[in-house]
C-alpha cells in the first residue's frame, strides 16, 4: 500500500436541529460478513460494539457523549495493545499478535454511534464531531506521550488499518500489528535507551485530505527523535524509500473511493513535487536486522520538465519533474510519507524520518484462498511475528549513530 483542517466545534448555541442516525458506510457494511465475524469472536472482541450501543442509550447529553466516546475509544485502544503486547487476557484462540480485532471492533463502535438517535438534539455536525473523537482515540492518535524524563531518545512510529478486503477480507496489515507491538515500548540502541509511541490511520483519502495526518504529528515531531511512518509493501523484502511523490494514484481506499490528483496540503503555492526521507538509510541497509533484504529504494514515476508523459527513474527524481509516483507507490503510503516529511520540513526540523515498507504478510501455504481459507495459520503467525521483530530492529539501528548492542 502503498491531511489541513480539524472539525471545529459546534456552539451550543449554533446547535442544529437533531439528525436521524445515518446508514453503515461500505467499511462498516463488511462486518455483516462472517470473517470479521470470526475474528471478534475469536479474539474475544465480539463485545465491543453491543456494549458500547448500551452505553449510548444511557447518554442523556451531548456533553455526556463526548466523555463517553473519548473513553471508550481510548479503551479499545489500550485493550488491542494490551491484547499484542500480552497483558490481561487473550479473550480466545487468535494469536494475540493480530492487529484485525482492533480494526473490525472500531467499526462496530463507528456503526452504532453513526446510527444512534438520543432523546437530545444531535446536528450531523456534531455526530461527525463524535466519530472523529471515537476515530481518534481508538487509534493511539491523541495519546502519544513521552513524559518529561531525560537520558533516553522518543520514536514515533505509525501504522496502517487492513486493506484491499473486498479482495480478501481476511487481510491484515504488519504495520498495524507492528504499531500495537511497539507503543510504549522500550528499545536499546546503542546511543542509549528508546521509547516508542504509535498511532495507527485509516486508509480513507478523505481523512487524508481532512488533515488528519498533519494534526496528529504536528504537536509530536518537536519533540521526537525520529520518526518513521510504516506500511505494507513488496513481498519478500523491506524498502526505506527514498523520494516521496505529491500525487494521489487514484487506487480504491477502504470506502472503495478514487481519487487521482495532487496530494492537497495546506499552503499548495509552496507545495513541493518531492519530499526525503532524512532516515539513515545507508546504515540501515548494511546492518543485520532480520530475515528480510532490506532496500535504499530510490526509484520514482515522474513527468520530467518539459516533457509530456510519466517515465521511471531509478535514481530519483530529475530537476523540475512532477511526481506521478514516489518509491512508495501513489496510494496513501506515499502520501503519509509525503505528508510527514513535508511537516518535518515546514516545521523546520533536522530529525531522522522516512518511510518502511514491510514485506506483504501473506497467509501460509495451502491458505490462500479467501472463499474457503482460514483466518490464521501458523505460516501467517510466523511471517507477522518476522517482520514485526525486523522493523523494531531497524528503529533501533535509526536511532543509534553506530550499530545497535546485541
């Protein structure tokens, strides 16, 4: 796989007249099928949006609402953390490494809260206000948190949801399971002690172009060390990619939208065609980090100045070129690449930050028929456990100015 403005708030006083509740979208429409099904069920998941849907026919305020839905968004996602990373319960027999209940359960908790119709007032202005804070919250975006302490170095790391599902619906993403894996971890590398926070987005253009991106990092990278944003790539191999592309490729997102155009940032006169990642990519590609080859990839599409139609070049971008793909692709992976090195860029910071693409996490031998395969295997286990284990390698060797300690 290879966003400006934030909703602002509804006075109380500009209140709307209330809004009936609004139909599933295509993402929360996949539920009804029987492998997210499974999936909850199995992870003990399949909880979360009946219990939630209580809550919410207690709630006698908008007011009551917000609180409601900034904790429970908040415990979803300490519970899928806790869940990766071994803590409490399991819930049932889906390895715990798995990032999809995370997934399947928030859209349970979006559905019901997209359908609600308290006895109060409620605007679709406020609704979506609700659903962003939900979206927000149950993907790590609003409590990355460091603390004040000194001596040790911050990472920020983020990840993706699953896609391509109507393809295969029971596709994962390792960069989300690598986000679960990581947060509020701890790493040695050889300049000393890390912590690593993470987030995790959705792959929905429109909440690209809304700025959600742009209002999750631009509070954090002051204060990170380094950064990388993750997705799933090539099978077989990890690339650090090396030029990011200002152009939307137009493949189908989540919500089965297309969208070919430049990537809209704010300020677009100052816009640039080719963003860098500042990672060491050198030192990355020579260290030992894990089972998978790991690639400088420095190949892009572009239009060359004066020229008339998209050619390939492996050596980056040429002088006055427009972007048609960056080494990430044209879908959102490059684009949170391009995003977050832009941000690195106009907030004036000299911070190591790029883009990882993990290999695909494929499903094992004999399970790769979606009609009739299982939802795991040890295969699938084992490759998800790899790559996770390898990108924590090379956040460590990022953040280290000599090979990591053993």
């Amino acid at each position: 796989m290879t966003l400006g403005t934030a909703l602002a708030p509804v006075s109380a006083q500009a209140q709307a007249p209330a809004a009936t509740g609004a139909p599933p979208t295509v993402e929360e429409l996949r539920l009804d099928q029987a492998v997210p099904r499974e999936i909850l069920r199995r992870s003990g998941f399949d909880d979360v949006a009946a219990r939630f849907a209580d809550e919410l026919d207690g709630v006698r305020s908008y007011r009551q609402a917000e609180r409601l839905v900034a904790r429970e968004g908040a415990a979803l996602w300490r519970r899928a953390v806790d869940r990766v990373q071994g803590r409490g319960p399991a819930g049932g027999d889906l390895s715990r490494g798995d990032d999809r209940p995370l997934y399947w359960a928030r859209l349970g908790m979006t559905r019901e809260l997209r359908s609600w119709e308290p006895g109060f007032g409620l605007s679709a202005a406020r609704r979506t206000a609700l659903l962003d804070r939900l979206e927000r919250g149950s993907r790590g975006q609003d409590s990355i948190a460091y603390g004040s302490g000194t001596g040790y170095k911050r990472i920020l790391l983020t990840g993706f949801d699953p896609f391509t599902l109507d393809r295969d619906i029971r596709i994962s993403n390792p960069s989300g399971a690598t986000a679960l894996a990581l947060d509020g971890t701890w790493i040695r590398t050889a300049a000393g002690p890390a912590r690593i926070e993470t987030a995790v987005f959705p792959v929905r253009w429109d909440d690209f172009a809304a700025g959600t991106v742009e209002r999750t990092l631009r509070p954090v990278l002051p204060r990170v060390d380094l950064f990388t944003t993750v997705s799933q790539g090539r099978v077989g191999r990890i690339d650090i990619e090396r030029f990011n592309g200002a152009w939307r490729g137009g493949f189908p997102d989540n919500e089965n939208v297309s969208r070919t155009e430049t990537v809209p940032v704010s300020d677009p006169s100052s816009q640039p065609q080719w963003t860098t990642t500042s990672l060491p990519y050198a030192a990355i590609v020579a260290a030992s980090t894990g089972p998978f080859p790991v690639y400088d990839h420095t190949s892009v599409t572009e239009i060359p100045a004066g020229g008339t139609g998209p050619v390939v070049r492996d050596a980056g971008p040429s002088a006055g070129s427009v972007a048609r793909a960056g080494g990430g692709g044209d879908y959102l992976s490059n684009e949170i690449a391009y995003r977050a090195t832009l941000l690195r860029d106009r907030l004036g910071l000299s911070i190591p930050g790029g883009h990882v693409h993990t290999p695909v996490l494929l499903f094992g031998a004999g399970n790769q028929d979606p009609s009739t395969g299982s939802v795991t295997d040890p295969g699938f286990e084992r490759n998800r456990g790899e790559i996770v284990d390898q990108v924590r390698s090379i956040v460590a060797t990022a953040a280290s100015p000599t090979p990591p300690l053993p």
